[in-house]
C-alpha cells in the first residue's frame, strides 16, 4: 500500500515587506503536522510507502499511478472551494482518500451554506450576510469571513456593539482578505467543539471538549490570538463543565450536523451556547487540524486515543467505506 499525504504546507517564513496580513496561511498545514501523520501512519505497518505531495497545480501528474491511497489534509487554494479541489482531483483519478468528498467540503466552507443545512433541525444564531440589513440582528454581533476557518480574521475585535462598528469591520475583514462576510449574533455561552469519528450508523462521537478562558472574560472569543497563545490563554475541559442534558443535546446535534452535512470518517464541529443555554451551530471542520501538539480534536482526544491510533482510525474507516484492504 502506498500512501500520499496530501497537504498544503505552511510557509516557513513569513515575508515582512509583502502586503499579506500574518494569518495568511493560517490554515496550511506545519512541517511538524505532516510529519507527525506520516509518522503515525509508517507506524502501523499498513503502508510500505508514506509520503508528503503537496496539492500544487501538478497534482494529478504527482497522484497519478504513484499512490493507492490518499490520506487528506489539504486546504486548497482559494475561496469557499479551494479545500474541494485537492478532494475532487482524487475522484477523478478514482484514487481512494479520507475524509469528506468535494460537496461537504465546500458547503462546510462556506458557514452560511453550513448554518442553511443544518437549520431548523440544529439551532444555529441568527445571522446574515447582507449588510444592509444588519440592524435586524441583536447586539452584540460577531463579523466573521464566511469562508474561512483557523480563527483567520477573527481576532479580539470580531464582537461589535453597534451597526456602524460592524460594518466598519467588515469593510475592513473586505479589505484584508477579499472574503465575503458573515454576521451572527453573538453567543455568549460556554464554547464546545466535539470530534466524531466513523460513517453511516457507526458514526460515534469521540470527545466533547469545552474551551473556556484561564481568567474569566466579559466576552469570550477563541480568536486567532486566542488560539496561538493557547498554553497560557486558554482552558480546555474534557469532558465539558456543563449539565448532562446539555451534553446529550450537544452530542445529539453533532451527530445531526454530521450527518446532514454528509460528513465522512472524521470531523469537528463547533457548539457555542446561548443565554439561556442552549447550544448552537457555529460551524463544522471536515478537515480538523491534527497539529500534535494543538489540534483542537488532538487535544479533546487526548486523554482517550494515542495520536497514532487516531490518525490510523481516520484511515481505516476511509478503507471500510471504500472497502478497500489495508
Ligand atoms: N455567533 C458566535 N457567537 C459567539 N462566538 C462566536 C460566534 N461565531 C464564532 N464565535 C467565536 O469565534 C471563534 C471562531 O469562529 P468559527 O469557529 O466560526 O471560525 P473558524 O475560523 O472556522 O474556526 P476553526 O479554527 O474552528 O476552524 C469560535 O470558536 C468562537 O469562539
Ligand atoms: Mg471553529
């Protein structure tokens, strides 16, 4: 068995004098993240050739004949459709690969698509995508790119209090990354990201994991500083501190979301409550970072599954649907 891990990789260093924002390539995946799958995957014995391709424009020369298995992790380049791409060049070549097929990874991408799917049957905030009409929404709101994911462009001062402020940001969100814009009324409850695993009836969920501040903070966001600080800015709670009928309502409408989006084998999907409690849908990873050190899933897995029987796990139950023999 051969296989490519297939990826875009983070660029080392960042070039100070061009004009790109810092969290350009915020979704791209490290050196030390591809390794790490590789590893994992040499590891098993399942496969005596594991290698990094690197989805470039090459890539069906590069996937071609050479492998006969693809393990998944590639943004793409572009919008809303850019992590469909590198999905979609393996159906055309009829090459086996992990994860979710071209259409869930781009309805996921795009999160009005995503909130449009699993609504009425997830709750999800109210938002909008026209400016115009934002006074409709209650303050606070939260101005997010609808297309993006990794927390790029949202910082600290994504939540505004007023109309003019949030369509300020995002002209601003415009400006910066050329993004459409998303805007949703702002949760202030307690943030639950849950990994599920597996296909069909055997989809189960892995881990619930609350994400919460060290210090206590009037208005919570796991912003991108958030999140590159997170050993000293952030508490993760697994399971998460919150009522077990919470919990089961969370896991219920994980497994809806996961389903209804047409997941495959592996996903993240991200809760955040209201005032009242209830959870809501913010939005659903088909390619979750699997960074060993701070992958979101890695972290809520941790306690539970070994990095390298999770990165298996992800294979394998791409071979059982595929049915394919590893
Ligand atoms: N409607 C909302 N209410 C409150 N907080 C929100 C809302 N939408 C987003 N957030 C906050 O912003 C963070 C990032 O938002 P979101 O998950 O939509 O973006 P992302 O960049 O796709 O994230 P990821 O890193 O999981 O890919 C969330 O984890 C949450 O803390
Ligand atoms: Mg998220």
């Amino acid at each position: 068995m051969r296989i490519a891990v297939l990826h875009n990789r983070r660029p080392e260093i960042s070039n100070p004098s061009c004009d790109l924002p810092d969290d350009e390539y915020e979704e791209y995946d490290s050196v030390a993240t591809i390794e790490a799958i590789a590893t994992a995957l040499r590891l098993t014995g399942l496969a005596h050739i594991v290698q990094p391709v690197e989805a470039t424009r090459d890539l069906v020369a590069r996937l071609d004949g050479h492998f006969d298995f693809v393990f998944n992790i590639a943004e793409g380049v572009g919008r809303r459709c850019r992590e469909a791409v590198p999905a979609a060049v393996c159906e055309l070549l009829g090459l086996p690969y992990t994860g979710s097929d071209p259409v869930t990874l781009g309805i996921t991408l795009d999160k009005e698509l995503a909130r449009r799917v699993v609504s009425p049957d997830v709750p999800v905030a109210l938002g909008l995508t026209d400016l115009d009409q934002i006074d409709q929404l209650r303050f606070p709101v939260i101005v997010k790119p609808r297309d993006e994911g990794s927390s790029k462009g949202i910082r600290q001062d994504a939540v505004c209090f007023h109309s003019h402020q949030a369509v300020a940001r995002a002209h601003a969100l415009r400006t910066i990354y050329g993004c459409p814009i998303l805007v949703e009324e702002f949760l202030p409850g307690a943030e639950v990201t849950v990994a599920i695993a597996g296909n069909g009836n055997n989809a189960h969920i892995l881990a619930m994991m609350e994400i919460a501040p060290v210090d206590h903070e009037s208005v919570f966001l796991y912003s991108l500083e958030r999140k590159r600080e997170f050993h000293s800015s952030i508490r993760y709670h697994v399971p998460p501190r919150l009522p077990q009928t919470t919990l089961q309502r969370i896991e219920r409408d994980a497994l809806r979301a996961y389903h209804l989006l047409g997941c495959r084998d592996i996903a993240r999907i991200d809760f955040r409550l209201d005032a009242s409690g209830l959870p809501h849908f913010l939005e659903c990873n088909p390619l979750p970072g699997l960074n060993p050190e701070s992958g979101d899933l890695v972290i809520a897995t941790r306690s539970t599954l070994r990095y390298a029987d999770l990165v298996c796990g992800i294979l394998r139950d791409a071979a059982v649907r595929k049915g394919v023999a590893l």
